[in-house]
C-alpha cells in the first residue's frame, strides 16, 4: 500500500488518464517493494534532483546520474543513458518528478525491464502496440542519415509489420522478438549493400564499418582496430558473408564464450587452451553444437594476435571478452618497473615477512594447550616403570588442569611466540617468494614439482629458528611433570638456553629437518589445490568466505602432521633431557632403532591425533590470519595481479541499475551511436523523435 499511496498523485495530476492509467498497472503487477528501498529511492532522488518552481524534479543531466551504474565494465558512454529519460518522463514536460522516478525504477524490477524499456521508448503514442510508422520513424531518427541505409520494405519487416498500410501492429511480446532479429537482418542488409558486385565478399574496411554500427560498444578498440584482419582468414584479402555471420555470431554469443573459455581454462593442467580444446569443452557442456570451426577459429584469431594455433590462457581472451580491456603495459613503464624491481621485492619481502609473524602468533596462541598434550604424550616412556602418568591425550590434558592448573596448558608459551613470528614468517615468506618465481604470470599456474620445492625449501629454512624453540618449548613443557614425580624445582627459559649453549640448542636438528622440510613440501601444495580445485577459489571471481578457507587450511593440514610424527617423536626424544632409567639416544638413526625395538612400530606415532590436532588448526588459523591480515592491510606498492572482469565476474551494481544498462544496450544494438550525438551536442531531447514532445501538458 505504500508503494500505491506514493504513485496515486500521478494519477491525480496527469490530464492523460491512459496514461496514468498504464503506469498504475505496471506499479500493481510489479514486484514488491519494501520500504526501505522507497527510502533509498528517495534519497538518490532528492541527492540528484533540483528544485524547479518550487518543485524538486530530474532534467536529464541529474536523471542520467541517479540511474548510470558507477562501475560500468562496457564502453557505454555514461551520457547515453540519457536516452531512457525519454521513457521516465511520463508526463513529456521535460523534466521528471518523484512520482515519475517511482515509477521508473519499479519498472526497472521487472525481470523484463531490458525489452519493455526498449518497448516504451518505440511506443510514441503509448497505445501498447507499435505499428510501421512508429518503428521506422523511430529508428530513422537515431540510426543517422551517415548510417548503413535500412530497407524498412524489406520482406524482413512485412514479416512482422505487415505493409505500410498499418494494418499490423506489434504487441510487447512480438516486439522482443522482433528487437532480438533485428541485428541480423541489419548485418545483412549492410552486407548487400556494400558487395557492390555481388559476389559474396566486402572489403576489409567495410566489414569495420559494418560491426562498428551494430556492435562496436561490445568490442575493445584493439579487437577494433585488428577488424580488418578477418580477411587474412581465407586466401584473397576480402571477407565473406559467413566469416561475417560467423563473426556477429561470436559477438552475439560472448557470455557462452567466455563461460566456456574460464571453465575450460579452469580445468585444463596448464590454464591453457587451443581450438579443439575449446569446441570439445563446448560440446561436452552443451546439448548441442553452440560454435562452429569458423567462429572458433575467429575466437583464436582475435584473442592470439593473429596467431590462432597457440595455446591461449584466459588473460589473452581479456581483449576479446572485455570492451574496456586495454594494453596493461607499455614500453616506459615496463623500464620503470624494471628499475624498481629489486627494491620492490625487498619491501615485499619485509612485508610478508611482518604478516607472516603476527599470523604465526596467532595461531601458536590459539593451540597451544594441544601441543602442550602432543609433547608429554610423546615424551612419556612406556618401557620405564612408574613412568606412564597419561592413559590418553584427554587423560593428559584433565591431569595438567588438575596438577598445574589453567596456566599450567600455556607452560613454554613465551619461548615460542618469540620463535613462532619469524618461524612461521621465514616459512610462509620463502614458500610466496619462491611460488612467484616459479608462477606462468598469465595463468597463475604452477607445476607440481616446483610447489614441492617451494614447500619443503620453505619448511626447512624455518629450521634456523624451530630447532633453538622447540628445544626451549619442550624443555619447559615436560617440567612440570618431573617437578610431580622427581620434586624438582622448575626452571626458566634463560636458564635452560645457558645450560644447553649454542651448539646444544640445535641437539635434534636432524630431526626438526626431517619432520619440517616433508611437512611443508605436502601442506602448501595440498592448502593450495584445495582452494582451487575443490572450493573453487578465483572460479568465476569467487573469494573464497572465512570458513572455506580455514577449512583448506585445517584440512590440508591432517595429512602432513601425521606422516611426520615419527619424526617428531624422534626430534622430542632427542631434545628432552633424558631422565634416571630412561634410555639414552646418540642421534636420529639409534632414536628410531632404539624406539622401534623398545617399544614398537606404534610408538613412533605417538601423539599423533594430539599432533594432526594441534598442527592442522594451529596452520589454519596462521593462513587464515596471514590472508585476511594481506586484505586488511595490503602492501601498498603492490602491482594488481591483472584480471579479467566482465559482467559474469564483476556485479558492483544493484539489479535494477543493470537493468537500465541492459535496455541500453537494446537500443545500441539497433545502432551504436544511439544517444551519443545528442550528448555531444548538448541537445538531450534530439535524439527522440520529434512527435514525442508535442505534446502539452
């Protein structure tokens, strides 16, 4: 009701009943509109409007910013959208007022609005049908007397118009239908026109022309400025009818295209695709046959520069699929770019290197109590009398609660978030800078092998700074239950680091090295492949949300901290100050004997659930902060990875705005210059036929 309340003065005000009328009945028959979008309707309007005798209302200039999308991704000139003032303004005054825009954007909600704005705007007399008269005078008046000429005579037109007597006329939906042939039979008329001797070709230069006047805002001006070379195609320098059937197909069809061209780059091994990759992934994702060889071998040609028999990744059919694409590089900025490069890569590196600390403590803190359980697990000696205190990790936990209290679970905290920030820096710092080298720079791939190097160079770097912690961390952790069972007396970090000496804090270095550098090499290869391949991370745009990519992260993590427990047994082993009646280890072989004889193959995976549930979350919760602290607080000098957006990828605006950009672009298809005389000449009323404004008030 409020939304009729808010439209029942147009009915009160215009003398036009039927028109009134017609616009009350498209309100009741559209979707809803809740109130709080009447709000924001009223506050685009009154932010726009001006006041006028008192008045608040829209001339064109104030219309065409209240409804012109801000992130436009075609070459729609912003001004253009002045031609839909023409359908706002019911009451042909010029200028439009609330209720008039009310109306308008409750249009604009119709899953139709693209047709039945072009329907409002050929429909002159507003009766509902449109007949000869109104079809072709509305197009003469905007196609322009330099345009291709259209045969409104054609057998084409008499088809849905009948002859010129008028007696056939055009509801809404025989118009659509007509609006949708109506390129074609464009493309076809020019051709005949300009094949002066008729025989089945047209030159280069007339084939530009053609496409610049059905379809020029669709394509990039390099795609624009290569139209010429179709002909290069097929022997004789001159194109045919059906390489330029072929061509307006292609256009007609780019959404599929690209669907297929991402979906088919998405899934090939090195994110790129020839021809027959392209029409085999087209056949297999459709019923039937949507591309022939020709448009397949158009698609190529203009995507690969000429070259259509490469293999192409997605970033090259940028030009192609993107009307606003332009060159991203040119040759002074690639030697700038040059000259910076290593003071760049410094800052970068510092950069994450900072990240990668803060994340690191942040997910060592969040799991800390978990590995506390994992080191007295692993430490505890079966073999030795009176020396089994824990049945089970639950069992170790409630006793550490019991015995040491809360605090007693974040016992060696200190040490490793002093070692944890350049730990989990060095690790994830060297794993980037290493991807990148490695990374194809147009499909972002990289192969399997140099993410195993790039993993496991990562994890064993961090060695430096894991082996001196660990052994600090692990100290510290088994004292408290030496103080229970020995009365010991508990000592600090500073205590044990002069005990142990520079040498003795790397005693299990081995060990730390064969448990990180495997550790590494499967979890940022796995972390990677799931959020591409299995959450679809970058398919289609997609970010992925805060729990898909912990789940990665947590997930990844599972196998690469149980596969290396045996070696984390044997680093625990050898880093814990052996007590009186606990066998004695001399280095990493006589551990693994000696554990595997003493107490069995299962004893090298102790604490293994307790690890695969410390280390899983603990990298979770580091990448997930990592990544979320790079998009809070990103690198500021660093390059935009270049990306291909287009109205499949890119939605910044509401519905409703690409509504109104899609009924424009109905109107360009018919001619491109639609709207574009009358804003560079400042007349925004000249482009509409001149029975539109004869009208009084």
């Amino acid at each position: 009701m409020g939304l009729l309340s808010a439209v029942l003065p147009i009915v009160q005000c215009d003398s036009d009943s039927s028109l009134a009328a017609s616009a009350l009945k498209s309100v009741r028959t559209a979707v809803s509109v809740p109130e709080t979008e009447l709000k924001r309707w009223r506050r685009i309007f009154d932010t726009n409007s001006k006041v006028i005798n008192g008045e608040r209302y829209l001339d064109p200039d104030s219309f065409v910013n209240a409804i012109a999308p801000a992130g436009d991704l075609s070459k729609i000139g912003k001004a253009q959208f002045g031609i839909l003032f023409k359908v706002a303004d019911h009451s042909k005054r010029g200028l439009i007022s609330w209720e008039d825009f009310i109306v308008f954007e409750t249009l604009l909600k119709r899953p139709d609005a693209d047709y039945w704005m072009a329907f409002q705007f050929f429909d002159v007399d507003n009766s509902g049908y449109i007949d000869f008269d109104e079809f072709k005078n509305v197009m003469s008046a905007n196609i322009g007397s330099d345009a291709i000429p259209f045969d409104f005579d054609c057998d084409w037109v008499k088809l849905y118009l009948g002859r010129k007597n008028g007696t056939h006329v055009l509801g809404y939906n025989e118009f659509t239908q007509l609006m949708k042939g109506l390129q074609g039979e464009r493309l076809r008329q020019a051709f005949k026109y300009l094949d002066k001797d008729q025989d089945g070709f047209i030159k280069p230069d007339e084939f530009k022309r053609i496409i610049l006047e059905i379809a020029g805002h669709k394509l990039s001006d390099a795609v624009i400025d290569r139209l010429p070379t179709l002909c290069t195609l097929s022997p004789g320098q001159r194109i045919s009818y059906s390489e330029v059937i072929a061509f307006h197909n292609v256009i007609r069809e780019m959404d599929m295209v690209e669907r297929i061209i991402r979906e088919a780059t998405a899934s090939s091994k090195d994110g790129r695709i020839n021809q027959s990759d392209f029409l085999d992934y087209a056949s297999s994702s459709s019923r039937y046959s949507l591309f022939t060889p020709m448009e397949a071998s158009i698609i190529f040609h203009f995507a690969g520069r000429g070259n259509g028999d490469q293999r192409l990744a997605l970033l090259d059919f940028a030009q192609l699929l993107d009307p606003r694409w332009v060159a991203p590089h040119d040759a002074v900025e690639t030697k700038k770019q040059s000259s910076t490069s290593l003071l760049h890569t410094i800052g970068h590196s510092a950069y994450s290197f900072v990240q990668g600390g803060f994340a690191g403590a942040i997910g060592a803190t969040i799991v800390y109590p978990i590995d506390m359980v994992k080191t007295r697990m692993q430490n505890q000696r079966s073999t030795v009398v009176g020396q089994v205190l824990y049945k089970n990790s639950i069992d170790c936990a409630r006793k550490i609660l019991l015995n040491e209290g809360f605090m007693g679970l974040y016992r060696g905290l200190g040490p490793q978030l002093v070692g944890v920030a350049p730990e989990k820096a060095i690790k994830l710092t060297v794993n980037d800078l290493i991807r990148s080298r490695a990374m194809d720079p147009e499909t972002g791939r990289i192969k399997l092998g140099w993410e195993l190097v790039a993993g496991g160079t990562a994890g064993g770097c961090q060695v430096i700074f894991t082996n001196p912690l660990e052994i600090v961390k692990i100290r510290l952790q088994v004292q408290g239950e030496a103080a229970k069972a020995e009365g010991a007396v508990p000592r600090g970090a500073m205590h044990i680091i002069r005990q142990l000496g520079l040498v003795g804090l790397y005693k299990g270095a081995s060990a730390c090295l064969l448990r990180d550098i495997p550790f590494s090499a499967i979890y940022f290869p796995a972390y990677g492949h799931l959020k591409s391949d299995v959450f679809k991370e970058g398919y289609n745009g997609k970010q992925l949300s805060f729990m898909e990519t912990l789940a990665a992260a947590g997930i990844a993590g599972m196998p690469a901290a149980y596969f290396t427990t045996p070696a984390d047994v044997v680093k625990t082993r050898l880093q814990v100050e052996a007590r009186k009646g606990q066998t004695h280890y001399k280095g990493l072989r006589d551990a693994f004997v000696k554990i595997y004889q003493e107490e069995g193959f299962r004893a090298l995976f102790k604490g293994g659930p307790a690890r695969v549930l410390r280390s899983s979350p603990q990298f979770g919760f580091t990448l997930l902060a990592y990544e979320q602290l790079k998009k809070i607080l990103p690198y500021p000098w660093d390059d935009k990875p270049r990306r291909v957006e287009t109205a499949l990828t890119s939605r910044p605006d509401e519905i409703s705005k690409i509504r109104a950009r899609n009924a424009l672009k109905i109107l360009l298809d018919v001619h491109g210059d639609f709207g574009r005389r009358a804003a560079a000449s400042g007349d925004k009323l000249s482009l509409i036929s001149p029975k539109l404004y004869s009208r009084k008030d």
